[in-house]
C-alpha cells in the first residue's frame, strides 16, 4: 500500500560521519518491495554498547539475545532486518537469529556476544533464514552508505526517513552523534518504543553509557505514544566507539559528563519526537505539558493517559477544543488528582481554573491554535511540584486505513 508523506515530516539532517562506525544497506527482500531491507553498522574494537528493550511478555529472540549480550557493554556489529519482526516465531525465529550473529561473528573476527539483531514488520512469520544470509553477504561486500540510506532501509510504515544529530564538549575535544529511528504504529512507552540507534565517537564507559541512555529515555521514547501498542521489538541502542581521543567518561564525575548526557539526551528527543511525527495517520503533533503533580513520575502517568485518550485524540483531530475530555482522561489515569484544583489550558489559553471554568474564557483563540498542526495542552494538578512533558499525534481515518492493510 503506497502510503502519502506525514505533513509533520521532517526533511532528513546533515549528519556527520563517526569514526570506527560503518554502514551498509542491503536486498533481503523480507517483503515483496524492490528496496534495501537490511542494514549492517560495522563497529570498531573496542565499541561500548548500550541498550533499552521492550517489556513485553512476547518479545522477539532478537531482544531476548539483546538483553543479555549488552550486560557485557561491547559490541562489533549490529544487524537490522525490516519487513518481519520474527517475533512470536519459536525456535525457529531463534535459530534465524543465532545464524545471523554467526555468519557476521565469522565475517568480522568477532564473538557471538558482540553481534545485536533487531527485526522489525509483521509478527508471527519465521525470519526466512536463506533470505538472511544471503542479505547479510551483500552488505558484508557492499559499498558503504550514509545515515539516510541507512535510516530508510529500516522503515516499515514510515512515510520518511529520520535521523538527528548532537555534538558536546569534552574538555577541549568535541564528540559528535548520530542517531537514526524507525517508528509509526504500534507506539506506546514501555522503556524505548521502535527500533532507535545512536552512534558516537566518544570514549564512553559502558556503564556510564548504559545509565546515561536510560536517563534519557526515561525523559523521551518513554514519554511519547502514538497508539497505546507497545511492540514486542522495541529497542533502542547507543554505540561508543572511542575514536574521538576524549578523556575517558568512566562516571557522572568525570569531567564532560553532564555535557556528553546532555547531548545524548538530545539526540533522544530529536528522535522521539520524529516518530509521534510520523504516527499513522497523524496531523497534529500535540504536546502535552503536566505540572503540579505528586511526582514527575505521576505527572508522566498523568500525561499519558491523556495523550492515549482517543476522546482526545479525535477531539484535536476535529480542531474541537472539548477541554471534558482532558477532565476525564486526568481522572481515569489513577494518579493522586483533585477536581477542584486542576486547571486546564489549549494554546496557552486557559479553558478552565481550580476545577471550574474560565468566566471570561473566549474560545476563538483556542479554536484557531486547534487549526494549527504544533497544539500544546497544559494541564496543572495542582498538588506538588512533579512536572512532566508527553508528545503524542491525533487520530484520524488514516489510522485505520493504514493498520486494516498493513499485511498487504
């Protein structure tokens, strides 16, 4: 099904090259389209390596494998298959994965452990092991390729290819990073949501990288939703490589730290932020500010449920400024809340106050932000001091028409 281009699209950044990562696409042909399906990122000795993975009780052997092989902090590969998630696939699904990490392992000279899979497409169909292989050898021998390439080649329902980029400070050295997403459907927050991978030149300790992308997850793939459907796939991964000649990161204490977090935390952002863009027939990209909540963690719980709410949804959808519908979504979210004390506001414009409307509100201003495609929704508990940003997307028909033929 030919899909159109969002209308929050982004056009894809100038990203620069990383040291001791390389990149190549390749023709598995998971799916009957005549494009690269397969990405294979070339690590340097000595990469550090992070990750954040689903939750889910259904998760794919990829990630079964991913969990345990980052505990070790190293990496040399990383291997990306679009078209089938080869989750929900037995031991069939696993033998596919444990080929893959053998054929690459053997290729570079590396273990097992330092090789990391991730399959993203239709869940409940074997990774066709021939196929695999056979996309594997073309990229081993393939030209390299830039981020865009290699960003594209991991869509599935994606209408454009995204990427971001930061660079820090570190002493007088400067690192750089580049990171590249999938994600449109099938997104809600349960550690990282799609597949997502940063990539950097720093001298980076892998478990000051690990804490480092869990803080900044918690701030940003952790705080956006599309639809409310966490994937069995989802993983987001970061890459140190060390080539930069900074001073080691060892711990928050060394110097450069806060900054090189800072930019990580960026790049995190950037990234969440372009797949609420892309959500299935999305047309509003909708942030929705808590404040005054019992905790920042209330407040996000708080955020979520409304930004999962389709009464909302579809009210911003409708450029219906229906502020009741915020009411209830606050009140299902079963976090500490106090109706006489919640206020409500569209476009920085206040709808309702302490638990009551507005007596002057006029609803022409907020009616013509609703027309807009940025919309903002601030909401004050009124509790506390827990605060909390959540970016969701509206819901239109093209949701369904898009998630009825995704098999097709």
């Amino acid at each position: 099904m030919q899909i159109d281009p969002s209308p929050l699209a982004r056009p894809f950044p100038e990203l620069p090259p990383i040291a001791g990562v390389t990149l190549r696409v390749a023709r598995a042909r998971y799916k009957t389209w005549d494009r690269c399906d397969l990405t294979f990122a070339e690590l340097a000795e000595g990469t550090a390596a992070a990750g954040v993975f689903t939750k889910s009780a259904c998760a794919s052997s990829e990630v079964e494998l991913g969990r345990e092989e980052v505990k070790l902090g190293r990496a040399r590969a990383l291997i990306v298959n679009a078209g089938n998630s080869n989750a929900f696939t037995g031991w069939r699904g696993r033998a596919a994965v444990e080929a893959i990490r053998a054929q690459v392992s053997g290729a570079l000279g590396c273990t097992l452990d330092e090789v990391f899979v991730s399959s993203t497409g239709v869940i409940g169909v074997p990774l066709p092991i021939d196929k695999a292989e056979a996309g594997i050898a073309a990229a081993i021998e393939a030209a390299p390729c830039g981020w865009e390439d290699a960003a594209k080649a991991i869509g599935t329902t994606d209408t454009f290819t995204k990427g971001a980029g930061a660079s820090a400070m570190i002493g007088s050295t400067r690192v750089e990073l580049a990171g590249i997403i999938k994600g449109s459907g099938m997104i809600a927050p349960d550690m990282a949501t799609m597949l997502g991978y940063i990539f950097t030149d720093a001298d980076v300790a892998p478990t000051f990288l690990q804490e480092a992308l869990e803080r900044a997850n918690a701030a940003t793939f952790s705080c956006i939703t599309v639809d409310g459907d966490t994937s069995t796939s989802d993983t987001v991964m970061a890459f140190a490589t060390a080539k930069a000649g900074n001073a080691r990161i060892e711990g928050w204490d060394s110097p450069g730290a806060d900054a090189f977090a800072a930019a990580l935390a960026d790049v995190c952002r950037q990234l969440a932020q372009l797949v609420v863009r892309d959500g299935e027939g999305a047309r509003k990209f909708i942030t929705i500010r808590v404040s005054g909540a019992a905790s920042d963690d209330s407040a996000r719980r708080v955020g979520l449920s409304i930004a999962n709410s389709p009464l909302v949804k579809t009210a911003i959808a409708g450029e219906d400024a229906n502020w009741g519908r915020v009411v209830m979504a606050v009140g299902k979210a079963g976090e500490p809340a106090d109706r006489d004390k919640l206020s409500i506001a569209f476009g920085g414009v206040w709808a309702a106050r302490n638990g009551v409307p507005v007596e002057d509100y006029d609803e022409a201003p907020v009616a013509a932000h609703l027309k807009g495609e940025e919309i903002d929704i601030a909401v004050d508990l009124g509790l506390a001091d827990g605060r909390a940003t959540v970016w969701t997307c509206d819901l239109t028909h093209g949701y369904i028409a898009i998630n009825a033929d995704y098999r097709s």
